[in-house]
C-alpha cells in the first residue's frame, strides 16, 4: 500500500486489482477458502494501514466502495459454496449479503468527484451486473426451500427471476446471464414435475467408497501387517477402535479349494463415527468409517450412512458431498483427534478426509526412514482425487404427488418400474457431476441411452455409472440385500486395483524411456562393447520385471473373473454381469494391450539393435585377429622369399632387403584399405538403423 500512497485513488485501484484476480481464479477454481483468504486478507491490510489513507473525502470514499465490493464478492463465493455443499438456507442468506455489499458500494461511491470518475464507473457496473444476479439466485434459493417444504406454485417466482433477467441483460455480460438462465430453467422443469410422483427413499443406506492400491508390499502381507498392528496406529489423528481379521462377508466368499490361498479375504479396520456438520456448529448426520485392506488387492476407505426417509433432493446433496468439488462443510470424527495445537481435526470435505486416511495408512504400513511423509514418487499407496464411488442401497422407498415432505401421504413403491418413472430416480442413473450449475439442476437430468442396468430374479435392480452405483431391492430381506451389496461394492472397489496397475505400467514405460535416452547418448558416442552388455543387462532385467508384472496380473484377473469366486453359481453369474457392466474386461484387455507394446514394440526393440551393435562389433574384432594372423604368416611367408632369392638366384643382400620392404609396404597398406572398407561398412548399417527408428 506504501507504494501507491500519495496517488489519486491508489488505495482503490489497487483493492479493484485484488478483486479481478480473485474473481478470475474463481472462474476456473472449486477451491474457495483461498480465494475468500485472499480477500480477507486485502481488508486485514487496509485495516492496519488505515494512518495511509485520508479519513474524509474521494479517497476514503472510493476505498470504502472497493472494499464494499471485496465482501460481496466473497459473499458470492460463498453463494456457491453452499450450493455445492447442499445448504439451501445458508445460500440464500449469502446471497442476500452480495446483493447488501454491492449497493452498498454503489452508495459509497457516488458522492466521488470526477477526478474518480474512472474507479467510479468501475465499482458502480460491477455492483450493479452483481446485484442483479444475485438478486435473482437469492430469490430462486428461497423459493427452492418453500417449493421443497410445501409444494406450492412457482410460477410467480419463474415471473420475477425472468424480469430479473432481463434487466440483468441490459448491463451485464453472458456469463451472468446464463446464471440467471439456469435458476430459471430449474424452476421451470421443478414446476413442470409439480404433479408428478416424487421418490422419497424410507429406508436404505448410502456408502461412500474411496478405492486405493498399494505399493511395495503385497496386498497380502498389507491385510497380515493391518490384523496385527493396526490397534497401536494413528490414522487421521485417531486410532482404531478395533480391528476385525476378516471382513465378515457371508458364506458364498467361501471360495472352493484351490483358491483357497487367495480369495476375498482381508482385514477390516473399524473408525470411530464422522460427524458431518455445518462450519456454523450445526450437525446433520453421523457415518460409519472404516478401512477395507483385501488380500486380493481391492483395498477402499468406507464410510456408511443410513437413509431414513430421505428426499430427493436431499439424496442429492448427500451424494455431491463424496465429490473433490463438493463445497466446505466441517468433517471431524465423534472422538478426540490428536493434533499438534491440541484442537480437534476437522476436514472440509470427505475426500480430503479419506485422502489423509488413505496416506496415513501408507505411512504405518512402510514407515519413511527418513522421517515426515514421502515425497510423492515414493509414496506407498495409490489414489487420487478423482476415484470414488457412491453406493446406493434401497430397501424400501415410497412416492408423493408432489415433492416428497412428510406431510404427504405417500404410496409405498412395490416394484422398480414404479420407480423408474418417478422424480428423483434421474440421480440414481446419472453420474455425480464435477461441477453445480444451479440449485435444482438435478431434476433436469435426463435418462441416459446406454445405461448400464441388471435385474435380478426377484426384481433387483442394479444401476451403474462412472461414479455411482445403486441397488434397489424392493421388499427383499435384509440378508438378500446384503449379498447383493457385497457383490455391488466388491465390483466398484476394483477401480483402486486398476489404478495401482496404471501407476505400474506408467513406471515401466518410464524406465523404456530412459533407456531410448541411454541407447541414444551410446549410439552419438561409439559406446564401447562393455557399455552396449551393461545397457542390455538393465534392459533385459527390465523385461524380465515386466514379465513378472504381466503374469501377476494374468493371474489377479483371472482370479477376479473366475466362476470359483464365490462359492454360489447364481452369484457368480451375477457377478460376471456385474463385472462385464463395470467394463472390467475392457479394461484388462486395455492394460495387456499396453503391456505386449511395451515388451515388444519398445523394449524388444531396442534389445535387438543392442544386439545387432554387438554383434557388429564382435564381427569386427574377430576381423582383426584373423588380419591380424594372416599379417604374421605373410611376415613369415616374405622371410621365406627373402631366403630364396638370396640362395636361388644368388642376388646380393641389399637388393633382396629392398625387394622384400617393397612387399611389406604393399601388404600393409592394403591391410589399412581392407580396414578401413570394414568401417564404413559398420558405419553406413548404423546410418541406416537411426534412419529406421526415426
């Protein structure tokens, strides 16, 4: 601020460069506790420099405005920041703030003199583009709440919001628009469903999945190292409450005997209970979490809630809050954490959560000798952001003539065509989406054409989506329901296997890279035949390492694909329709096809012209030993004739010595002509062998 101090509105202009980076990085970030941070930050600098600007008059007035500005837009940011996290209420009340900020910075900045005509300009079309928009979102929140709570009407809402919008069009940009647009278009499809049957689901559980693999040890001796040492682990600040030795799956797991070494078999690392809250202290619901460490690989961080009269759009929400994009809430688990400043931990979102669980337990599985965590190349377990699943599970569900309160008489849903026409099913067959347009967005969500579905015998009804995955088992017992969701989640925990493959392969074709690296600084140096073995050794280790992956993997998938799995023949075909919809055989074809490129195509590949190179050489020094003997015996050969034309022809000695040099010199020089001939040989198969790579 210092640098700007004594300049026309300095103070102001610079507040207006903070607002249009925050609100650029807003545009492409679902991070919004920086962004926010940023503009605290701003007002916490003007606060303690406020001996820098003049108490009265155009500069505190232009100043006010800006920072008038900076709390509407954090406002904003806030505005979708509870729309991500499912929070009716709270949006509608950040709205209201961004609409308040905003003209109150059109009031500050009025009275300004022309000097400040430009900074003036600037704040008033903002707030006013601002204040429009949010006017609007405030307005369709609101309505959204007292739609949900009543079912009344929306039409006198859809009337203002599409006035709104068209004021909103005279001043501002497309981008604001379409945010207007949308709220709209939601409420219009909202009223459209006014008399349709809506889902409400009256019992049933919903399971977040976190699939992760394992690196440096075996997914055996993972699941061995977690029955008898997991009791004394941290993980996330907490330690387990217990530790089962299996993972309590029921009898048709028992696989037959000659699979009876590997099977799905494990341990089950239970946690204490996560309270999903507000950031205001409230508490919305409990989750059950655990850690699922399976012999065969599939290991998974999971966390269980029950659904007990649960609304569509509450269905929705809950299932948004698994996403990387979802907004801040405040996770904590139900006991003590430990933590460095004694407070308890608290997350934002879940899969912040599940990430520090999921590197924690790489931690304690292979402790870092070098202390702190591991740099992210050596880290021992695999996952990222992006890999969850969302578990649905209905066992009974009802519907209402309008949206689903419970002041409704409701109609209990006895089979899965009821279900499939009513609103709120769409989020069920629909993949949860990275980002939120508007609040009702979802009830737009259309069928897709090449849903991936399985019924059952007795009307279950499996959905499955990149992300998502639903079972419905309407008026089954529990006990049915239970095996038909270990099938569920044993096909969707699979993702975590793949993903620790992915990384494999990625490090194989890595080490194929640095030996093109290598192969190409040997070829420009002439390397020598010692270099050329070394290289070949490392690459044919390489390959052998490789082969070890490829069988290892032939025999998980296999495994994974067998009909010996589960002892029940009717679940096994039930899990081979389950992994055919998972696209599991799709993608093992995938890896065994970029694993055969690998071997052959690259490594293969430059063996053989290692090879080939050695060989050459080899030619070549054989070459020169036998020029090498032919050189001797034509030395003796000439000594012979020295010997004869001094005795046969009786020639005196000097000329006989002459005579025999005369020789020498021919002999040794074609000795060079025939070497040198040899040489470019080599050289032009070189020139030729690079041609053919490029």
């Amino acid at each position: 601020m210092r640098l700007v101090e004594g300049y026309p509105g300095g103070v102001a202009r610079l507040l207006l460069f903070v607002l249009d980076m925050v609100d650029q990085a807003w545009e492409v970030s679902y991070v919004f506790r920086p962004l926010r941070d940023t503009l605290a930050g701003a007002e916490d600098c003007v606060q303690r420099n406020a001996g820098l600007i003049v108490e009265f008059g155009d500069e505190s007035r232009a100043t006010k405005a800006v920072l008038e500005l900076l709390e509407s837009l954090s406002a904003q940011i806030c505005t979708e920041d509870a729309m991500v996290s499912g929070l009716p209420r709270e949006r509608a009340e950040a709205a209201d703030r961004a609409v308040r900020h905003a003209q109150a910075a059109i009031e500050a900045i009025n009275p300004v003199s022309q000097e400040y005509s430009d900074i003036r300009d600037r704040i008033i079309g903002y707030a006013e583009q601002r204040s429009c928009c949010y006017e609007a979102i405030a307005l369709a929140a609101r309505t959204l709440i007292a739609f949900y709570e009543t079912g009344n009407s929306l039409e006198r809402a859809i009337e203002r919001i599409r006035r709104i919008e068209s004021r909103t069009a005279e001043i501002a940009d497309e981008s604001l628009i379409s945010e207007v647009r949308a709220e709209r278009f939601s409420l219009m499809e909202l009223q459209g469903r006014l008399d349709s049957e809506w889902m409400r689901v009256d019992q049933g559980k919903m399971i977040y999945i976190y699939p992760f693999a394992t690196r440096g040890i075996k997914p055996e001796r993972a699941a061995q190292e977690s029955r008898s040492k997991a009791r004394d682990w941290s993980l996330a600040g907490v330690r387990p409450p217990e530790v089962h030795n299996n993972l309590e799956l029921d009898d048709i797991w028992a696989a037959g005997s000659n699979l009876s070494k590997r099977r799905y078999a494990g341990c089950f690392i239970k946690l204490p209970d996560v309270v999903v809250g507000g950031q205001r202290g409230e508490r919305y619901y409990m989750l059950h979490a655990g850690i699922v460490l399976s012999a065969l690989g599939n290991h998974h961080v999971r966390f269980e809630v029950e659904l007990n009269s649960v609304s569509a759009e509450c269905l929705h929400a809950m299932m948004f809050r698994a996403a990387p994009e979802s907004g801040e809430m405040a996770l904590s688990f139900s006991t003590c954490t430990e933590s460095d400043n004694d407070q308890p931990l608290a997350w934002p979102r879940l899969s912040d959560l599940a990430a520090d669980l999921i590197w924690d337990l790489g931690e304690r599985l292979l402790p870092n000798p070098n202390q702190g965590r591991r740099p992210l190349g050596n880290r021992t377990v695999i996952s990222r952001p992006g890999l969850y699943y969302v578990f649905v599970s209905i066992g009974a569900a009802s519907t209402t003539r309008g949206p689903a309160t419970e002041r409704k008489e409701a109609s209990e849903v006895t089979t899965t065509d009821q279900l499939r026409n009513a609103v709120g099913v769409q989020l069920l067959m629909n993949p949860i989406p990275s980002v939120v347009g508007s609040a009702g967005e979802w009830v737009r969500y259309s069928r897709p054409k090449d849903l991936l579905e399985l019924t059952g015998p007795a009307g279950e009804w499996v959905v499955k989506t990149c992300n998502t995955a639903c079972l419905v088992t309407l008026g089954l017992p529990d006990f049915l329901r239970g095996t038909w969701g270990s099938l569920v989640e044993f096909v969707i925990s699979l993702d975590g296997l793949f993903e620790g493959w992915a990384n494999e392969l990625a490090r194989h074709y890595e080490k194929s890279d640095e030996f093109d690296d290598e192969w190409s600084k040997l070829e420009r140096k002439k390397a020598t035949a010692a270099e050329l073995s070394d290289l070949s050794d490392e690459m044919s280790a390489e390959r052998r390492n490789l082969d070890t992956f490829t069988v290892e993997l032939h025999y998980t998938t296999g495994l994974l694909s067998s009909p010996a799995l589960v002892s029940s023949p009717h679940a096994a075909d039930a899990l081979q329709s389950l992994l055919q919809m998972s696209g599991f055989y799709r993608k093992v074809d995938k890896f065994f096809r970029g694993i055969e490129r690998l071997s052959h195509e690259r490594l293969g590949g430059t063996i053989e012209k290692l090879a080939q190179q050695q060989a050459e050489q080899e030619k070549a020094k054989q070459a020169a030993k036998v020029s090498a003997i032919l050189a001797i015996i034509a030395a003796l050969g000439i000594a012979g004739l020295g010997e004869i034309l001094q005795t046969g022809f009786g020639m005196d000695e000097w000329p006989t010595i002459w005579i025999v040099l005369a020789v020498i010199i021919i002999g040794v020089a074609a000795g060079f002509i025939v070497h040198y001939w040899e040489l470019m040989k080599i050289s032009t198969r070189r020139g030729r062998g690079r041609n053919d790579t490029g």
